[in-house]
C-alpha cells in the first residue's frame, strides 16, 4: 500500500508513526488506520475539492459562518479563494463538531487533532479488537434494537441541545461499539437554528434510524420522535435529560395526518432502499 502525501507529512512530523491499512473511502474522505505509539488510531484523509460537488452541499452549508469577512465575502462571490475557504471550512466543521459533541456527552470517536487537512481521531473497535462494524452490518434482537434505537434518540436530543443536527444520519454513520452505538462522520453537520431545513434534515435522521431498528422491533415505526423533539426545540423546552414518549399530537385541523404519515413511512421505506443499495455496493 502506497501511502498517501498528507499522511507522509504526518510522519515525518512525528504526529503517527505508521499506515497500518486503508479502512473504508467514500465520496467525502479515505479512512486509514494509523498507528500512534502503542495505539491505534485513524486517520480521515479527505478527498480534494476537485474531486468532489459542491452542489451536492449548498443546503448543508446555510447558517455556516466564516471566519472573517473578508472570507465571507470571497464565499459569497464564489471566487477561487472563496471556494478553497469553503472547502477548508468543511473539512473544520466535523472537527469542531467532534470536539463540542465529544464535551456535551455525545458518543462520537475521541478527535487527536487535525493536521494539514488530516482528522486524527480514535478508531472505535469491537470486543474482539477489531473494527466495529457499522450498524446496517449487523443482525439485532428486538429488545437490543429499541436498547439501541432510545440510546440513539438521546445522542440526537444532547445534539440539538448543542444547535447541530447531524444531517446524514443512517444505519451507515453508526458503528457498533462493545459499549453501544457511536456516531460518526460529521461533514454536513447543520446548525438548528441557522437552516431553513434543519426541521426536515432532523427528522429524515431519526426516520432513517427508525425505519432501521424498526426491522427488528416493529413497535418502533409507531413512533414520533422527531416530531416531538422539533416542538420541544422550537418552545425552548429541550434538554439533555428531557423525558420523551414517543408521542405527537398532530394539529388535526391543519395538517394532513394520513398525508404526514404517507410521506414519512416513504421516507422510512426510501432509507431501507438506500442502505440494500449501499450493501450491494460495499458487496461489488
């Protein structure tokens, strides 16, 4: 395996001692296990600007602040500046959202750094010591998969507690770790309050788990969790330690109930059809 520039540079600065193995690549980034001392970390390399759609993260970015005004600026003409601005301001989003969510007691990997455009953070393994496998990977019992499905509706409530919404949540950004779920990749985070659609990215995410964990306990797709989570954010009422049912009482009289219930069972039924999609991907 060749190693790549940027972790070379790791290297050579004494940041990691070794690339052990590539651990997955995606769209966004390469994953690599390092090697740090006695440890074992890893490494996200992420993939350059030019390799990559900006269209693809214009709904992501709204409500993102630069830095500066001038960067703000350069952004919004959208010169050659502007856009390594906000490339750079991408790749910092998901560290700065490790380190806030790593401190409000979410269950994210422990961030080490970001070095020359390189997160180093901790690599989450399973009992045998092995990576942990992703939650789409694995088989559930009932019980384990509402154990599961409260533990991970308590990580989105401490989330929008902090103002960020995940935004790409799925069975695919969720390992499985000998001490529960840990959520991972965090790019597209979103701020609550700075995006017009933060209220449908948070409930495409507790959908797209639900429809998941709800293969295995069937009494879950009954449930409104992020319904009831948007109005307690929305009324200032939610906190970390906020008890929930479940429940939510839609407004008969302007809402389309059997309309809102159609349209969230298809997307529930579009995330089961996007990860049978993935699965056959990581199969080829």
């Amino acid at each position: 395996m060749k190693t790549p520039a940027s972790l070379q540079t790791l290297i050579d600065e004494g940041v990691i001692d070794a690339v052990m193995r590539p651990l997955k690549s995606g769209k966004e980034a390469a994953v690599y296990v390092v090697r740090c001392g006695d440890a074992l970390r890893c490494a996200k390399v992420y993939k350059d600007m030019a390799q990559r759609s900006f269209q693809n993260r214009v709904q992501y970015q709204e409500g993102r602040k630069s830095r500066g005004s001038r960067e703000a600026r350069a952004v919004a003409s959208g010169s050659r500046y502007g856009r390594r601005q906000q490339e750079a301001e991408w790749k910092s989003a998901e560290v700065d959202a490790l380190y806030r969510l790593r401190d409000a007691g979410v269950r994210v990997p422990e961030p080490y750094g970001f070095f020359h455009g390189v997160l180093v953070m901790e690599l989450v393994t399973d009992a045998d010591g092995q990576s942990a496998p992703r939650l789409g990977e694995v088989e559930l019992e009932p019980d384990q998969a509402r154990e599961f499905h409260t533990v991970l509706i308590r990580q989105i409530v401490r989330m929008l507690c902090c103002g960020l919404i995940h935004g790409d949540l799925s069975a695919y950004n969720v390992l499985v770790a000998p001490d529960g779920p840990v959520i991972i990749d965090f790019p597209q985070v979103v701020s609550a309050t700075g995006n017009n659609a933060a209220r449908s990215m948070l409930l495409r995410d507790v959908n797209n788990l639900t429809a998941t964990l709800g293969r295995w306990a069937p009494d879950l797709l009954d449930t409104w969790y992020g319904e009831e989570l948007w109005a307690l954010f929305e009324l200032g009422e939610l906190r970390p330690d906020t008890a929930l049912t479940g429940r939510f009482t839609f407004d008969a009289r302007t809402i389309d109930l059997d309309g809102v219930r159609d349209a969230i069972n298809d997307a529930r039924e579009l995330a089961l059809i996007r990860q049978q999609g993935r699965e056959a991907q990581d199969e080829d």
